[in-house]
C-alpha cells in the first residue's frame, strides 16, 4: 500500500509520527519499502556486482500450451497427431508455424523454436515449478509453496533490487505466476507486483486496467505531487526515501504511462490484453527493468482444442508480432529476450473430446532475441510429436541460456538458510545451437 496520512504537526493525537504513516513503494512482502529495494541496491553496487544490462521478457502462456499448434505442427503424422489448425509456412525455408500464426510467420527469422524442450512433471503447478526455477518439485502440485528462487529473483539478487540509473527495480511481474518468487532469497528480491499492492504504490487506486486512462493517471500523480509540495513532508527523509519518492513523481510516471507511445504503435500491439503488456515490457525493459513476466492463461484446453487454438492464438500472433517489429526497429533486438513457455506441452494424440490433456515429455518454448541466434529450429521430436528425438533441452539448459543472455555466471551460488553455498544450476548447460 501507499499511505499518506498527514498533519498539520509532527505526531498525531495517538503519537505517532507523521514518519509512521509514510509507506513507500510498499510490497507488502514483510514492511519492505522501495527505499529498502534502494539500499540493497546501494550495498550491491558498493561490492563491485554490476553486469550487464539485458533485459528478459518472460511470457507464460498459463495452462500448458500444445507444443503442435504452437510451433511444432507436425502435418505428416496420421490425423489424430497433426496439428488442428493446419500450418503456415514461415519467411525461413523450411520452417512451419501452426496455422494460428500468420503474421508470426512473417517473424521467423527473428525466432529460435525449441522442438525438444522437455521434462517430467505433468502437473500444472509441478511443471510450472520445473520451468519457471530450474528444479523439480512434485509437493507444489499438493499446493505447497515453491523452495526454489525463480529466475527473475536470481536476477534481483545477482545485480541488486533496482536499476543505478532510473531507480526501477530490476524485476517485473505484470501479473502472478506460481513459483515467481525468491523463496529464500529473501524479499527484497521479490518481484516489484505491477497487478498488486506495488502498483497501487505507483498509481494509487488505479487498477492496471485503466493505465491507458491518462487523465486519471496523471490526476492521481498530480494530486500526490501537490500533497508533498504543500507539506513538506519529505523534507529531511535520508537520501534512499528521497530516490523513491523521486521514482513515484518522475521516471515511473513516464515508463508506466502508455500514453506516451504513438497511437498507430499502440493500435498496432492492441489497446488492452496481451498487446498493453508487451508493449509495457518493452517500455520497462528499455528503462532498465532487468525481467518481467507476463502471465497470459487460458491453455489449458481438454475439449475443442481448435477453437479455443484460434481464439488466443490471434492475440499472441498480433501481441508477440508487433512486439518483434518493435525491438527490431528500436534496435533493442540484442538487449531484449522474449521467452515463450507453459509448464508443459499437451498429448500428441487429440482425445475423444477433441482437446489434448496434459504432457510433460514434450513442451513448447520459443525464443527471440537476446543477442543469440535466431531463423531456426533447435532439436527435433519424434514423427508423432511425443518425445524429444534429439538430446532433449531441459528447464536447467534454459535456466543457463537467460544466465547467458543476462550475464550471470553459470556457477552463481548463495548461501542458503542452513548457511551452505547453493548452485543456481547444477546441470544445464545454455542451449549450443543459440549461443
């Protein structure tokens, strides 16, 4: 939360100071402010740990999308395999997309479809704890929480909460995912919740659905601006409630306000939905942001695979599309990694309701950019699309390919509760093919 309560003394009738009722950039993660996030950010820096500043964006497509429709059509195997919605053949030679992907098709150069990213957990939340931190996991799926720290946390802690420059944190969740957390890593490597309390922080009151609303937007920072200024309440705050202060009333308003972008730009991704948030990703991303994810559900399809296919597969063929064009022309392409994952794939043979159930042993993920290399297929599957046909690519070997991209080493360890050096990966390797 963001609370102002203010007097017109020092302490109020209950006597407390009017430093008690000041709560910035809360993220309701055990009273952590955004000037916390500042001092981390402050002592990393001090110990000499700045890297790199690539940024990654991690779409997750909530519910195990079905690896053939997406990127792996397989229009040779018997009726019962193939993909639903046909094929469409890509600007590389040779590469075929799922029917659902026109203008993607047009983009496959700029992409490196992964055929043989697989692993063993056919359990939403199981898988999605494998993918989403490298590490298997089987009591998440009987609901307890994550012990792993996911990747973005990793970031946090590797290059500290906030970016030197803007003061922006460093890791971005535009909504939930499960297992997107630092575990114990601590808090303060927690994402900064752009859905939650933490926007609430940057846009008091303001839901994220009506970010595009400008006027209501800047009324509620114009009013917090008057309320500071009128007060003087941050008058003699040391200097990391200063730099918060400073993010909330200047570069957070303008990297959160898609207002700023050129309308035919914004059409082009789409006003709301998925589009809205790519096109903030990439706006964050730019800023310094380090990791954002973006939680796009809806993939968890059993019956009537097709058309539901056509229904999300439209959104993210305009979404990741127009986000592709963008960084390409902004020249963002070696700087931005756009990840396309779900915790699982779904089963080669379609069942009698004409879905697909759940299917671990093959998974779908897709890559663009980063600075790696892209207009290909890496791995094969086998003719039905049932398993890995090629060396499979694991969730660690993807875990070590974002270390890559974003300059972490591959032998990064901290010390866990207990005080033992624990390795953030201990079997993958970064994908050969794309490096």
């Amino acid at each position: 939360m963001f609370t102002l309560r203010l007097s017109r003394s020092g302490t109020t009738c209950d006597g407390a100071s009017r430093r008690d009722f000041l709560q910035v950039g809360m993220l309701g993660l055990g009273g952590l402010t955004l000037a916390d996030l500042f001092r981390v950010r402050a002592a990393e820096s001090a110990r000499g740990q700045m890297t790199k500043s690539t940024s990654v964006v991690w779409l997750w497509l909530g519910g195990g999308p079905t690896h053939i429709e997406t990127f792996d059509p397989k229009m040779s195997a018997p009726v019962e395999f193939r993909s639903t919605v046909g094929a469409v053949q890509t600007n590389v030679p040779g590469i075929e997309l799922g029917g659902i992907f026109p203008r993607l098709a047009q983009h496959a150069d700029k992409l490196a479809i992964v055929r043989s990213f697989a692993h063993r957990n056919s359990g939403h939340s199981g898988g999605t704890h494998w993918v989403m931190t490298g590490y298997d996991f089987p009591p998440a799926d009987n609901n307890q929480p994550a012990v792993k720290p996911a990747l973005g946390s990793i970031l946090s802690r590797h290059r500290g909460a906030t970016d030197p420059r803007t003061g922006l944190p460093t890791y971005v969740r535009l909504n939930g995912i499960y297992a997107d957390g630092p575990t114990w890593l601590g808090s303060a490597y927690a994402p900064f919740d752009v859905g939650g309390n933490a926007q609430r922080n940057m846009t008091p009151t303001i839901p994220f659905e009506r970010l595009e609303n400008r006027r209501s937007l800047l009324q509620t920072f114009d009013q917090l601006d008057r309320t500071i200024d009128k007060t003087g309440l941050a008058a003699g705050l040391d200097s990391f409630d200063t730099q918060a202060f400073d993010l909330l009333r200047s570069r957070a308003r303008e990297v959160f306000d898609l207002n700023r972008e050129d309308v035919r730009l914004r059409d082009r991704y789409g006003k709301t939905g998925l589009g809205a948030q790519l096109l903030l990703a990439r706006r964050l991303c730019e800023a310094g942001v380090g990791f954002v994810t973006i939680h796009h559900g809806g993939w968890d399809m059993h019956g009537q695979i097709a058309p539901a296919m056509r229904n999300l597969g439209s959104q993210v063929d305009r979404a990741v599309s127009t986000f592709l064009e963008d960084v390409h022309t902004r020249g963002l392409q070696n700087d931005i990694l756009l990840v396309i994952t779900g915790e699982f794939g779904r089963t080669p043979r379609i069942n009698p309701s004409a879905g697909r159930d759940h299917w671990a042993p093959l998974s779908t993920l897709a890559l663009a950019g980063g600075g790696l290399k892209m207009g290909q297929v890496v791995g094969q599957s086998s003719e039905k699309a049932e398993v890995p046909k090629s060396t499979p690519i694991t969730p660690q070997d993807l875990m070590a390919t974002v270390f890559h991209v974003l300059g972490i080493p591959q032998d990064l360890h901290f010390k866990d509760p207990t005080g033992r050096p624990t390795p953030m990966i201990v079997s993958g390797k970064p994908i050969a093919e794309l490096v």
